[in-house]
C-alpha cells in the first residue's frame, strides 16, 4: 500500500533542492573569484593576445662617448617588412615591388606574402628610412613597417677590439657592447592593432602604442685624438716592420684610467667580416687583456725596484757582465755575448744588462721576489672592466730553481698580459700606489641623470716614494742616452725596452720569433702617463725592442704632446742627426769604434768577429743616441 506524501518528506525535498542550488552558486561564485581575481590578469592578457596584433618597437641602445664627448657608437632608426598573407589584395604585385625594393629572390617573397596560416611573416630586417618610405607609398594592404634599431660608429676601425659589435638583433656581442650590454640596449615598446579571428585588422579599431626607452649613455675613459695618433702609428709598424699583430696602450698612472688601446691588424665596426669567423675571432681579441707574452727586459723595471725597496742594491752599485752568468751549472748568457764589463746599477740599467738582473734577483732569493711579483699583481687578474681578461702565468714558487729565479730577473720565464704589466709599472712609478685599470668613465640615463661615476680607486702600497723617485730617474737615463730630454725632443720622457723569444706549441723556442716591446713614461721624474707598444713578430730583418718598438713609442709622444699642447721641459734642446756609415765587411771592434764616433748606440746579434749586415742601412739619417744594430 502506497504512503501518503506527508509534510516532513516535503521539507526534505524542499531542503535537497536548496542545497544543490546553493552548492551550484557558491561553486560560481568560487569559480567567478578565481577568474576574476586569481586568474585575472593572466586571461585578460591571453584575450587581448587573440584579439590584437603587436609589432616590437626596438629600443635604441644607449651612446657611447669618449671623455671628451665625442661619439663613439651611436643608434640609427632602421625599419623590419612584416606582411599579413590574409589581408593581402594582390599576392603577385606585392611579391614583385618587395622583392626589387629589398633586392630579394621574388619566388622567396611570393612564399612568404602567400603564407596564410601564421600571423605575420619577416621579408626583411633593418632597411633603410628611404627604402621604407618607397614601400610605404606603395600603400599596400597587408604589409607593416616596424621600426627597428642599428649601430653607428662614426670613427669606423678606431677602437675596434675595445667597443666591440652587436648582433642584428641588438645585442652585445664583444668588448664594451657586450660587457656593458645591460646598461645600454634599453627597454623595448610595442605597437598593437585590433584583429578577427583571422588575425586581419578591423577596420576603425583602437590602436595602442607603447614607446621604447632609449639605454643609458656611456662616457669612457678613452680620448678619441689620443687614439687615432696610437693606432695610426701601429699601423705604420704593421706596414714598415711587417709584424704579425701590433699592440698599443696609454695609460694614466695615478688612476689607472686608460686613454687608448688598440691591436692591428682590425677592421670596420660598420662592415663586420661574419662571413670569416677565423678573422673575426682574432681581430676581435682585445690582445692587450687576453693574451699572454715573456716581456723580456721590460720586466727589469719590476726586478730592480724590488732589491732597491729591499736595500739590496743602490744605484751607486757595480756589477761586472763577462757576457754570461753561471747558475746552476747552466750557462745564461747576456743578450750582448761580448760583455758590458764593468757598470754601475743605472748603467746596467740602460744596458739592459742581463747579468746585473740575474744578480738581483738571486739576491732577492724566492721567497723575497715572490712577495713582490705577488704584490705588483703577477699571476692575477688586474680586475679591468672587460671581458677575457687572462691572468699571466707565474711559475709555482715550489718549482723554482736557481735557474729559473735568475731568467724570471730579466724576465724570461714568466709570462705577463700588456695591461698586467703596464699596471704593474704604474703602481711602482706613481708613487707606489696600486691601480685598478678601468674604461667607464660615467653612465648616465636618458634624462642626463647620472647613474654612476668612476671613482679613482687606489690600493695598497707596493714600494715606498723613495724607491719609484730612484725607479723613475733610471727609466729617464735609460731612454735619454746623449743627454736630458733627449729621446723626446725637449720633453722629459723616460721608458725601458724589451725583446722575447717566442716559444713554439711543443714548448721549444721558436727560432726566429720574437716580440719587441717598449714602456714609456712622460713626465720621467713624476709619470701621468704610461705608454706599452708591443710588436709581435716583426719580420723587416730587426727584432730588438730599442729598433723595432721604442721610435715608435717617440712617435705616439710626439703626437699627444702636439695634441695637448704640451710645452717642451728644455726649449733649448736640439736633437743633432747623423748618417748611418757603411760597417759591412769591418770588424767588429773598428764597427763599434765607428759607432761610437758619431754618438750611436748599438745591439749586436751574433757571435762573430766581422759585421755582415747592419739595421740602419747605410746613409739613413738618424738622432743621436739612437740604437743600431750590427749582425756579425
């Protein structure tokens, strides 16, 4: 028998449907909430990414000036060819005026402008505003101009290794544009359109426009004038010495600001080789940082202000070179096989007397020149504000011998980066100071607000003032040999030259081979600047520092001074020449007798009585004092 419906199994229906319909709305409610709230922001911009169509607007990269305010790298509006294969009217037309506009392949562009299942293809990328203006004119459905952004570089191939490249798409990829790249590439805009579901454009819809933010500006340490008289003057070594590459460094010695730095051979910033990866990778290598070399008697400035700040020399002390020491049993000769004989220590400083540093050095003992070498910042980075520095390779303390304690005094056997050294004689001849190198000078935004400021940044002490004052007046007498202010005309420079063996991949040492080097310094009793030229492998016929380097050390003075309007210390100064006389077939005591007569200096390479060759030939003019060199 059915049971009549009664009034509490009404209610409980009643109650059922109730809590459905409450469960239903406090899940929509729920759901409302996690869309609107939650998930908001995310789905509103995924709709507005299918109903819009955007175009990137690229960002200028930021200036790059020198310290005078010169620019350096700059950024120029270049437009992208964007089509939309839906709204195309006449697919063969529009092929046909793009592809002779762009110089393209013509089946290539009709593909492309035919190619409806994407929103928009690339024709091409960075034209010109001319180009641009041409296609624009055209007023074709279906195609968009993007703008887009390219690099400047108004001076070309000057400073090619230290400003370095971008990419096509905007990005630092050497030197100052890839280790700054942060600072400079800005912030990108966009440009939005309103679109169907076919991706075309409606017609009257809104258009939204988000500008681009320019990069900060960079202002570097690098004086434009200074490094063109530098690099102008390694190029004439590259022509004239026919040398392998050539490098180039100023350098201010109390702050550690670099003026100019170059290595040859380089190339056009505004033509990058990318299709020559070989060339580009070597010509791109700031070799003054990444690259390592034996500097050779350059490194004697370290050697002696090391036993001079010990007390275990003076200059007042004599030394005796028969041509070789015996070390350990091992025979090292002296680069003048004949000998220097007797000499006091700024003598043999000028001499460049092997023998006198591997004196010193075995005076200073391991342990003793270790301290030093690690305190004028051998074997580490000196922290320069580039990428790819190399750190030097310094022998393990443990492992040295004798022997090799007396090659590292004249500066074998240990191998140094340009800037290492040059920094390193910078801490010793500005006081006593130690320098960090750097290139940025200031950034600043694209208000002109200034966002950072180089401050001179000193470290610790490496010798005291009365060390670098006796340093200083040796690298004055060492370049000035017929008198005060002489090696540059009636101004008061001072420097030290080098000559290296080169080593072979086995380890040997490459016969032939050799890297000439030359350290300046100006003004000699108080240095501001330093001056590194470095020839690697010059192949004229002279390899010796003093023929090969330091004339064009001369060169590079000569011009910054004419630059600067430098006055001369001495005006009364004035540089007496003579004329290269004919040595071949003479002995060497008369050749040298010769020499002598007419106020020149010499090196000789070889061991024989007679002279065979000689470099400079035979009537060529040259300045008193000046080094030739007799081949026997």
């Amino acid at each position: 028998m059915q049971k009549p419906y009664s009034l509490f199994s009404f209610r409980k229906r009643i109650l059922a449907v109730a809590l459905v319909i409450s469960f239903i709305f406090c899940s929509l409610v729920v759901r409302l909430f996690v869309i609107q709230i939650i998930n908001g922001k995310e789905l509103q911009f995924r709709a507005t990414d299918q109903w819009t169509r955007d175009l990137a607007i690229v960002a200028p990269r930021g200036d790059i000036l020198d310290s005078t305010g010169s620019a350096l790298a700059v950024s120029y509006t270049t437009y992208n060819v964007y089509v939309r294969g839906r709204e195309v009217a006449s697919p063969t037309t529009l092929a046909t005026v793009l592809s002779r506009a762009l110089d393209l392949n013509f089946d290539d562009v009709y593909k492309k402008v035919t190619k409806k299942g994407v929103s928009e293809v690339l024709i091409k990328m960075g034209i010109s505003g001319e180009k641009a203006e041409e296609i624009y004119e055209h007023k074709f459905t279906g195609v968009y101009l993007a703008e887009n952004v390219a690099r400047y570089y108004p001076y070309g191939n000057l400073l090619t290794q230290v400003l370095g490249f971008t990419s096509i798409d905007n990005v630092g990829q050497t030197g100052i544009e890839a280790y700054y790249d942060t600072k400079l590439k800005g912030h990108d805009g966009f440009s939005y359109v309103q679109s169907d579901l076919q991706g075309k454009e409606i017609g009257g819809s809104l258009r939204y426009y988000i500008p681009a933010t320019k990069g900060n500006d960079l202002t570097l340490t690098i004086n434009s004038k200074i490094q063109l008289i530098l690099e102008r003057t390694l190029e004439k070594i590259m022509t004239e010495q026919k040398a392998k590459n050539v490098t180039g460094i100023m350098l201010k010695a109390k702050t550690g600001e670099i003026v100019a730095l170059s290595t040859k051979p380089s190339f056009d910033l505004n033509e990058v080789p990318r299709d020559d990866l070989e060339v580009l990778f070597d010509q791109s290598k700031i070799k003054g940082v990444t690259d390592v070399y034996e500097p050779g008697s350059t490194f004697k400035i370290l050697t002696v202000s090391a036993a001079l700040e010990e007390g275990l020399t003076s200059l007042e002390d004599r030394f005796y070179c028969p041509g070789y020491r015996m070390v350990d049993g091992v025979r090292i000769k002296c680069w003048r096989t004949i000998g220097h004989g007797s000499q006091t220590l700024a003598e043999a400083f000028g001499n460049s007397c092997n023998c006198c540093f591997m004196d010193l050095a075995l005076r200073l003992g391991k342990d003793k020149f270790y301290e030093y070498l690690e305190k004028f910042g051998l074997g580490q980075k000196t922290g320069i504000t580039i990428a790819g520095e190399a750190k030097g390779i310094l022998m393990d303390k443990s492992l040295v011998k004798n022997v090799d304690l007396a090659r590292i005094g004249f500066g074998h056997a240990v191998a140094v980066t340009p800037i290492q050294l040059l920094t390193a004689v910078a801490s010793i001849t500005n006081g006593g100071n130690k320098i960090n190198p750097y290139f940025l000078a200031k950034e600043t935004d694209v208000n002109g607000n200034t966002i950072f400021e180089a401050q001179n940044n000193i470290g610790a002490s490496t010798i005291s003032a009365k060390t670098s004052q006796n340093v200083n007046g040796l690298l004055e007498f060492a370049e000035n040999k017929t008198g005060k202010y002489t090696f540059v005309e009636g101004y008061n420079v001072g420097g030290k030259t080098g000559t290296a063996q080169k080593y072979s991949e086995g380890g040997g040492i490459a016969q032939g081979k050799y890297i000439s080097s030359f350290i300046g310094t100006y003004p000699a009793d108080n240095p501001e600047y330093l001056l590194l030229i470095m020839v690697d492998e010059a192949s004229a016929g002279a390899y010796y520092g003093s023929v090969v380097a330091a004339p064009y050390g001369k060169e590079v003075f000569s011009g910054m001074f004419e630059y600067l309007g430098e006055k001369k210390q001495d005006e009364s100064i004035v540089v007496e020449f003579v004329d290269m006389p004919d040595l071949v077939g003479l002995s060497l005591a008369d050749a040298l007798i010769e020499l002598k007569k007419l106020g020149l200096d010499y090196e000789i390479d070889g061991d024989g009585e007679f002279v065979i060759n000689q470099l400079a030939p035979f009537g060529t003019s040259l300045q008193k004092g000046s080094t030739v060199i007799l081949i026997t």
